[in-house]
C-alpha cells in the first residue's frame, strides 16, 4: 500500500471516530451544525454541488481508466503473452534466441501440470518456438520478412483470443503444412486464402530450413507493427523447420488473477528441480502497457489534486462567510460560557456534513451517469502503435475507485473547514459585540 493510500486511510478514519464521538457524548452538537446546513440553504446547496461535480468528475474518469486498462491488459495476456511465461535463463541476455531454447518441453509441461498446487490455477499452458526469416509469394512475385510463432493450435484459441479472424480459419481448423498471417503481411504479399508461400529461415544449427504452406487464414490484433510481419503456425511444424523440438517460452494462462502467488509457487517448482529457468508476468514483459499505466496514472492524479483544491476553495470561502454572518451568534455563545474548542467542534461537524453529502451525492449521480454512458459506450480512436479502434464503457465495480470517490470530499471537506473554525474560535468577545 502505497504511502498515500495509509495517509488517506488514517484520515478517514480520524474523521470517523471524531464523528462518532461526538454522536455518542455530544449529540446537540451534532444536531445543531446540521440544522445550521439548513440556515443558508443556497450557499449550502452551491457548496454540495461543487463537491458532487467534482466526485462525479473523479468517478467517471476513474471509470473510464479502470476500463481501458482492463481492456489494454486483456489484449496484453491474451496477444500470445498469457498471465506468466516460462523462459531459458539466458533468453534476455542474448539476441540469439535459437541459442536459448526450453529443452524437452513436452516432459517439462507434463510436469507442471502433474504438480497439484500449480495445475489447479492453470486454465491453459502452451509453449511457443519464435523464429524469423523471409516468405515469399512465386506467383505474385512479392516478398517479405516475418516474425513468426510456432503455437499449439487449440491453446491457441485462448491465448491469441483477441485477434481478429478477417478471412479463413483460425489454427485450430489448420493442417501441419498451413499457417495465418497478420492482415498487413498478406497485404504486402499481395497473398489470398489458399495461396502457397515459400518460407526460408536459419534454423537452430546454422543451416538453412525451408518449406511450402498454403495460407489458410487472415487475422488482425489492431497493432500495426506486429500484423505487419505476423505469423502464426503450428509448433510441429515450426520445429521441424527449425530443426528442434525445443520451444522459445511457455506460455500460462490462469484461471484466476492469482499472478503474484501463482508465480512464486512456480518459483519454487523450477528451484526445487535445479532447472534453468526463469518466470516472468505479463507486466514485466509488457513494457507498452506500464508506459500507458503511468501516463494516465499521472493525469487521474492531476485531475484529482485540482478537484481536491477546487473543494477546498469552495468549502473554505463559504465556511468564512458563515463565521463572518454568524459572528454575533459565536460571541453570544461565548459569553454565555461556551469554550474555544466547542465552536471548532460545531464549525467542522458542519464541514464534514457538507463533505458527506456531496461524497453520497457524487456517488449516486456517478453511477447513474455511468450507467447512462455505458448503454452506447464511447467511441475511442486507435490508441498509439494501434490500427483499430475501440468503445469504451465506464467502469464502476472497483472497489478503490467507490472508495476514493466517498473519501476524497470527506477529506478535503474536513480540512477546508479547520482554519474557518479556529477562527471563530478566537473570535474576541467585546470587540465582536461590536460587528455590525
């Protein structure tokens, strides 16, 4: 929990406990400054409808955030990443990577999934033999380089589930001797469903490989540079070009968002049998997603810091006018016996108050809101690198997102009346008897 996140917690509930007690041992208090909402029902009102603008400012946009890093996650574990990969320790060390392939794959996955503790997370495991070269059309007499992904065609479905069937059929419907291509590599080849290409590529040992295949499909994942030189064929085919029957990672998908402690356990598998081997999360290989993360991270935060500021402008100018038009009724509770303390009490109960029913406002009128908006969605252009667009929908079902949009008013609400209620605090009797 990051420092923010406890100094907000301890905030709240400083504020509650105060607001409890007064509740329990001085419930005149507590009547009293929320009658006093009621004494200047406009200025009040104005008040609460800043605070409510403002919550439903942070309530949408933080909405809308939590979707789209949701939508760009699940296009990022489902691009042929998946929750957790498994890799040879010297894959990220060298830019060889036929020099650091996963040996005897098929016992290592048998493996995994005969372990209990790791099989009942996994929904589905694959691995991928990565390799590159040149494809060629004879008949069109075009060519060009591509970065191709040997894949086991039914996991496949899963872990490729976000790109886009143009023509043709996905792997799972391919013989051994037929591939998919990315949308803009088949354009470039001028190729068609049912065309035959020539693949040429280095294989493990330093020799050539070459083979025909017909293209039996067309598919797109909305990122340019990779539908450009995608390919996708089956991992039995890739190894036999390759010359192998190694894999460049294994891909895992969970069942449930257990990451962290999926990867641990996964840890201790690969250090309990002294294998070479290092795992790693989507996020860690995702650098596109933490560069987006932090961009729109840094604008929520912009946005809420000026909201929080507009509150506090707000709260504090209409608290001060109310010590200034009250300042005959203080000075009369004064002198009647009433101590410093019980006037700064009754000034930040009425803070709080405003602060509550602004966060309760902003909160009900959010959701209806959202609601509204996520009946059409929101049409969004193609985000950088990307050639597709997008609807995006407001997002409400996360729990820090309800949770700030209650906090930060109560917050900002409580400090904004502090220096108006120690002012009416200090208040000089005899010379206030004389505000006219």
């Amino acid at each position: 929990m990051s420092g923010q996140m406890v100094l907000t917690h301890v905030g709240i509930v400083l504020i509650l406990l105060f607001v409890l007690w007064c509740v329990i041992f001085r419930s005149q208090d507590v009547k009293f400054a929320f009658l006093n909402l009621f004494r200047h029902k406009r200025r009040s009102f104005s008040t609460i409808a800043a605070i409510m603008l403002g919550g439903i400012s942070i309530f949408l946009y933080g909405g809308f955030i939590d979707y789209s890093f949701w939508i760009l996650k699940e296009q990022t574990i489902r691009t042929n990443i998946g929750h957790v990969q498994i890799y040879n320790q010297n894959y990220f060390e060298t830019s060889n990577k036929n020099k650091s392939l996963i040996n005897d794959y098929r016992s290592l996955k048998k493996a995994i999934l005969n372990e209990p503790e790791l099989a009942r997370s996994i929904s589905t495991l694959s691995g991928q033999l990565e390799f590159t070269g040149v494809i060629s059309q004879y008949e069109s007499e075009t060519s060009g380089y591509f970065s191709a992904l040997g894949v086991e065609p039914l996991p496949a479905l899963k872990l490729g589930s976000f790109d886009k069937l143009i023509t043709g059929s996905d792997l799972s419907r391919v013989k051994i001797n037929e591939i998919t291509l990315g949308s803009g590599l088949a354009k470039t080849l001028n190729a068609h469903y049912g065309d035959w290409l020539d693949v040429l590529v280095v294989n493990t040992q330093g020799g050539q490989g070459a083979l025909s295949m017909q293209l039996r499909g067309v598919f797109e994942s909305g990122i340019k540079d990779y539908d450009d030189v995608a390919m996708k064929i089956p991992l039995i085919t890739a190894q036999r070009i390759m010359g192998t029957d190694s894999v460049s990672k294994i891909l895992i998908l969970l069942k449930e968002e257990d990451t962290a402690a999926f990867s641990d356990r996964l840890r201790q598998f690969i250090a309990k049998h002294h294998l070479p081997l290092i795992v790693k999360d989507w996020k860690e290989v995702s650098l596109f997603y933490q560069q987006v993360e932090g961009l729109l991270t840094g604008i929520y935060f912009f946005i809420k810091l000026i909201v929080s500021l507009i509150v506090i402008f707000m709260i504090s100018n209409s608290m001060t006018m109310n010590v200034i038009e009250r300042t005959r009724e203080i000075t009369t509770l004064r002198a009647i016996g009433l101590k410093p303390l019980h006037v700064t009490r009754l000034f930040l109960l009425e803070g709080i108050f405003v602060g509550i029913i602004g966060a309760a406002g902003s909160l009900a009128v959010g959701y209806a809101v959202a609601s509204v908006i996520n009946l059409y969605g929101i049409a969004m252009p193609p985000s950088p690198g990307q050639s597709l667009g997008y609807t995006a929908f407001i997002k409400t079902d996360s729990i820090a997102l309800n949770w700030i949009t209650l906090v930060l008013p109560i917050l900002t609400a409580a400090g904004a009346s502090v220096l108006p209620a120690l002012r009416a605090s200090r208040l000089n009797i005899s010379d206030a008897f004389k505000f006219s």
